[in-house]
C-alpha cells in the first residue's frame, strides 16, 4: 500500500511542530507536559505530536470562556459578529488545499472527498450561520392572565446564549464536526471549550489559528487536545460549563448524559446509527445501486448516517447485489493523497480491529460476502468494501453499528413488514428510499423513525437542513435554524402597563 505522496508545504509546516493547547488566545504546553502521537493510518506512521490536554487544562479553558463571554465578544453588534463567522468560512476556502490534506493525513480519508465535501461543507457552515447572527430576534406578546382580569401588559421574548459550552467531536469528519459546532455557538454569542478526538486533532488545531485570524477574540474558542476519559469527562462533568455538545458513540452519549446531572447543562446529543437503506422494484435501480454503493461506501463507511441495511424488493434483489458487488469491488483503495483513492484506510487501529471483529462475527453467523469480507494485508489500517448477504434480522451485522465499509442486503416482499423492519432498531439518524413511486415514498417517510429520510438520494448533507436523531440516535438536531435552539436561553420579559 505503499504510495509516494506529496503535499503542500503549508501542510508539512503544521505537521512538522509539536501542536500545542489553545487557552485564552494563547497556545500552550498541557500543564502536565503530556504530548501525544497522531498517526497517518494509511501507513502507522507518526504525522504529528500534540499537546495532551486534561482535567487541569479544561479548567483553565473554562475560566478564559467565563472571562470572555463578558468581554468584547458580548459588545460586538450582531452584524459585527455575523461578519466575523463569516470571515471564518471564507479563510476555510482560502486554506481549502491544506485542510484538506491535514483532514486525509490524520482521518486517511481521500483528498478528493475532503475538497470535494469536508473543507466547503465547513465552510458553507460558517456562511450559513453568520447569517443568523442578525436574526436571532424574540417575539412580542400579548399576554392573557385569568387571574389578573383587566391588567394590561406588554411582553416579549430575549433570546440570549447559553453560556460556556464544552463540544466534544469524533474523528470521522474531523474539520467539519467542528465547523458543525463552533458555528452556531460563535453565531449565538457563546463561548467554547472544544475538544477534538484524540484520533483526529489536527484540522481543529488549524481551523482555531484561522478563527483567530478572522477577529474572534482570545478566549472565545479554546481547543484543548487530549483523550476522552480525561479531557472529555473533565468537560461533561465541570460545573462551569453551561451547555455541552457531543458528536460520537451512543455508549458515551450515555455517559456526558450522565456526566451532565450535576450542574444540569444542557445537553445535545449526535450519536451512532445504523440507517436502512431501502430499494423498490420500481425503482431507478441503476441509481438505487449506485445510491447504496456512496451510502455506505462514503468516507470508508466512518459515517454515523451511513445505509448500512440495505432492503431490496425481491425480485430485485439478485440485480441489485450484483451491481453492488461490482462496484464494492471497482473501488480503489490507498493512500488518500494518492489522486487515484478512492477509498482510504480506517482511522485507527481500535476502529480496525472493531470492523474486522465484525466481519468475523458476520462469518459465524452466517453471513455471506458477495465482496471483500476481510482486512487489506500489509501496512496501514485497510479492510475491503463488503458485501454480506444472509443477513437475518437478529444478526449483529444487522443490529450493531459497525462504522466502516460494510453493508447487510436482504430482500423483503410486503411494504408493512418492511416498514417494521426498517424501525427494527435502537437508532433513527437517517433512511433512504428508492422508487418512482411517489405517493410511497411520502408514505414511507412518515413511518420511518429517523431524523433524516432521503429519497431517490442518499447522504445529502446542507447546512440549511437540521440533522440528528431519534431513539438512541440522540438528542437535539444539528444545522439549520433547530440547532440555534441549543445555544440559546429564551427569557420572556412582562410589563405591567
Ligand atoms: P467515542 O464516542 O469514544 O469518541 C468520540 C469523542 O468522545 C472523542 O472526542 C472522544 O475522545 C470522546 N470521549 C470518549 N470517551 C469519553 C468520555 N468518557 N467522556 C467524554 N468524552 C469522551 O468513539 P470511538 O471510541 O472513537 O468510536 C467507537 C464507535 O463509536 C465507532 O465505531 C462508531 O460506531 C461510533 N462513532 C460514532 C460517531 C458518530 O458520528 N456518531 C463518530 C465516531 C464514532
Ligand atoms: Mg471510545
């Protein structure tokens, strides 16, 4: 798997120092001195080495967002601030080349998919928000009191931010989780602690030094690097921290739930999924396994929306295997700076070891592999795009995220059972449906328990579009005008006339 790859100089430059915390617009060594290594998982090979954040660390990010949440960020004007998150997708695109390569070297994916959607997505993000900054307006009211006949009052709404908020990310998408936080929370005047995946650290690393340089004053965004249980929990759990906001595993969803009891923040939640994708008879089928393929095979199959189910009408079922067959086995697998990828490595080890157990526990079970089935010998973290078949629904492959390159096809006859099928499960982040069948498909989309259902598409991600998840998929949404909600306190203020 070896590839000579080339990158940016700008890129090598980041890569080449040691990375440190940034705490009240200073970038600092983590009080205890720790570092840690991120590796470039297309080959196991050290990319970088980074301060290590923990407890002490998140306590000093603290203080610097309580400071700053009453210095000249709260005196900007909205529009003042609009133009400065603004400013923050425009220096996105400036840097779009070095993000991308910084996203590919520590996330292994594909450099095409990071220009293509990480590094614009990230940016579009910021543009849509800051448009907001304008518009964050209560209402006026005119209240009825039983109790008060005759009283006159004038009301209205304030809708101010939440406060401090702590943000904990994954590694999948690692620039665009974060533009996914920071921009509705810089948008709504918070101010932030974030905490980047341990996997994954260095695109947000970048992205503060570039909100730095669009004006956001010092303390505003603080990234503190560092591991989960100790710079994560440390986050959850600190009493000065008003709101937090976790992207990741529904299992430590669980946890900053709990970890958030003590000081009752409020809590958002995005978490894992394991989305059925569904294909009529009547369906474009040639796209609907075209659909399938990006569904799953998207960004190494590292997505929490990712069409993992995969239910085929039967008498399509054949034809729609075999085309998803061929393509899992056309995709080119390699270095993601080599222009021909297609698909990259897995980020890590732990996520490597965690896909190729499910692939043995699918072997167990039963399940079959039309394509891939195994791991990629040889240096870096690579498994093949798999295809399983005898699937039933009690499998793990069909009830356990899996969280890489793999998808379950079974075929189905009767519209209810399958519409009980495609619900059959703890989560409800996202669904596909195939057909030309319109009045089924808006049929369908009502019964399907999910935050997002796609039709005649698959993984269509806007910033104007809300995203999250029902049942154990989490709490809140993300993007579009919903996610302003998270940030914001309303206050009803009343006027005695
Ligand atoms: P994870 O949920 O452990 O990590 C996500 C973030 O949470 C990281 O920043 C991590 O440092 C932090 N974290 C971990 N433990 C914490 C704790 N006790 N308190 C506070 N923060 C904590 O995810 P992991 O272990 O990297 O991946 C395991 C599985 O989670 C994946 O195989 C996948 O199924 C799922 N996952 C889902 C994601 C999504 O987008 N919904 C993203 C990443 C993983
Ligand atoms: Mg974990």
């Amino acid at each position: 798997m070896a590839v000579a790859v080339s990158m940016a100089d700008a890129t090598r430059r980041f890569t080449s120092e040691p990375r440190k915390l940034l705490i009240g617009g200073e970038w600092r060594d983590s009080v205890s001195g720790k570092t840690f290594e991120t590796y470039d998982p297309a080959t196991g090979a050290v990319l970088a080495t980074v301060a290590e954040g923990d407890k002490q660390d998140v306590e000093l990010a603290v203080a610097a967002a309580r400071k700053a949440l009453d210095g000249p960020w709260a005196k900007l004007n909205p529009s003042e601030r609009g133009r400065i998150v603004h400013r923050i997708g425009d220096l996105i695109m400036e840097h779009a080349e070095e993000l991308a390569e910084l996203e590919t070297l520590d996330n292994g994916k594909p450099k095409g998919v990071a220009l293509a959607a990480d590094v614009p997505l990230a940016a579009d993000l910021f543009w849509y928000m800051a448009g907001w900054a304008t518009k964050l307006n209560g209402g006026t009211i005119n209240p009825s009191v039983p109790y008060m006949p005759g009283a006159e009052f004038h009301a209205y709404t304030l809708r101010e931010p939440v406060g401090v908020v702590g943000q904990i990310i994954p590694w999948n998408f690692p620039l665009l989780m974060a533009a996914w936080k920071l921009g509705p929370a810089l948008t709504t005047g918070c101010t932030v602690v974030l905490k980047p995946a341990e996997q994954t650290p260095l695109s947000a690393l970048r992205l503060a030094e570039l909100i730095q340089e669009a004006g956001v004053p010092d303390g505003v965004v603080n990234v503190i690097p560092g591991f989960g249980e100790t710079a994560g929990a440390a986050l959850a759990q600190h009493p000065g921290v008003d709101k937090v906001a976790f992207t990741g595993s529904t299992e430590v969803g669980k946890l900053i739930a709990q970890q958030a009891t003590g000081n009752l923040k409020r809590v958002s939640l995005e978490l894992g999924g394991k989305s059925p994708n569904i294909v009529f008879s009547d369906a474009d089928v040639d796209a609907a396994i075209a659909g399938a393929a990006q569904g799953i095979f998207f960004n190494q199959g590292e997505v929490c929306s990712a069409g993992s189910r995969l239910y085929v009408q039967e008498d399509q079922f054949d034809r729609v295997v075999e085309g998803l067959t061929s393509a899992a086995q056309s995709i080119r697998v390699g270095h993601g700076l080599d222009p021909d990828t297609e698909m990259g490595p897995l980020v890590s080890q732990e996520q490597f070891d965690r896909v190729t157990r499910y692939l043995s526990i699918g072997e167990q079970e039963g399940n079959r592999a039309t394509a891939g089935g195994s791991a990629i010998d040889g240096e870096g973290w690579f498994v093949q795009p798999t295809v399983l078949v005898d699937a039933k629904p009690e499998h793990t492959i069909v009830q356990e995220e899996v969280f890489g390159p793999v998808i379950a096809a079974m075929p189905f006859s009767d519209v209810d059972d399958l519409a009980r099928q495609a619900n059959d499960s703890h989560y409800g982040l996202a669904a596909g449906v195939w057909t030309r069948d319109i009045s089924k498909a808006h049929k369908l989309a009502k019964r399907i328990k999910a935050g997002t259902v796609h039709v005649n598409s698959y993984h269509v991600f806007s910033a104007e579009l809300p995203f999250g998840g029902y049942k154990q998929s989490g709490w809140g949404r993300e993007m579009g005008e919903e996610v302003l909600n998270n940030y914001m306190e309303t206050k009803s203020v009343i006027v005695g006339l």
